[in-house]
C-alpha cells in the first residue's frame, strides 16, 4: 500500500490519528518500526507539539527524512518549501488561516499531510 494510500486510512478512522502519527505509521515499514512504535513516537506532535508551535506534519517529516539517511541540505530544502508554500511553520497560525478560509481543521491537517507525503515521496525518489 502507498503512503497516502495508509494515511487516508488513518486519517478516515472512527479515532484518526494526528497528523505526526499518520505521518510516522505511513512510513514505519521503511524505517523499520512497527505500526505502533510509530503511533507512539508520533503522539506529542499533534497540535505543533501539543502547544501550537512548530506543524507536526513538518517535525515528523524531518524526522522521516532523517531515519531514511536524506541529506541535512534536502531536509532544509524540505522545511523552506513547506514555509514558503505556507508563509509560517507555525501550527496555530496555519489553523487560523485554515479557518478564516473556511477550511476544517480536519480537511487543514488532512491536506497537509497528503502534501508532505508527496513532498518525502519525491524527495526520496530523487535520493535513488
């Protein structure tokens, strides 16, 4: 199965999975955890670490791209695209703008995360 593929499912669950969670558990198999290893380590960051601080979908992906051996450089590649696309890192102020926008925090994060697989994906893609 595809990492959007075990992230949609995540996400659509009676009890989804935060966003750093989904993250973490689409891509356990590559770095070597179980679905529930990955579930814990991805437990603190939701909601920007539980405090509205830095977007848990950026904080996993890092970690993502580290535990599969990506280059510092492309990680920070990585971290500026997703700040430029989105003009802060910042978890309450992309749900701020997110809801003055319209936009449900769950249809927020959901984007956000697909966009961050896609982003890995290709980073990873460019690694082979």
């Amino acid at each position: 199965m595809k990492h959007k593929e075990i992230a949609e499912q995540l996400r659509n669950s009676p009890t989804p999975a935060n966003c750093g969670q989904t993250l973490l558990m689409a891509y356990a198999e590559e770095l070597g955890l179980s679905t529930e290893q990955a579930r814990k380590m991805g437990t603190n960051f939701g909601a920007g670490l539980l405090c509205g601080n830095v977007c848990g979908t950026v904080n996993a992906g890092m970690l993502i791209l580290s535990g599969l051996g990506v280059s510092p450089a492309a990680s920070a590649g990585f971290v500026k695209k997703f700040a430029g696309s989105h003009c802060s890192l910042n978890c309450s102020e992309l749900l701020a703008a997110a809801r003055n926008a319209g936009i449900s925090k769950k249809q927020h994060c959901d984007e956000l995360i697909y966009e961050v697989i896609e982003e890995i994906d290709g980073i990873l893609a460019e690694k082979i």
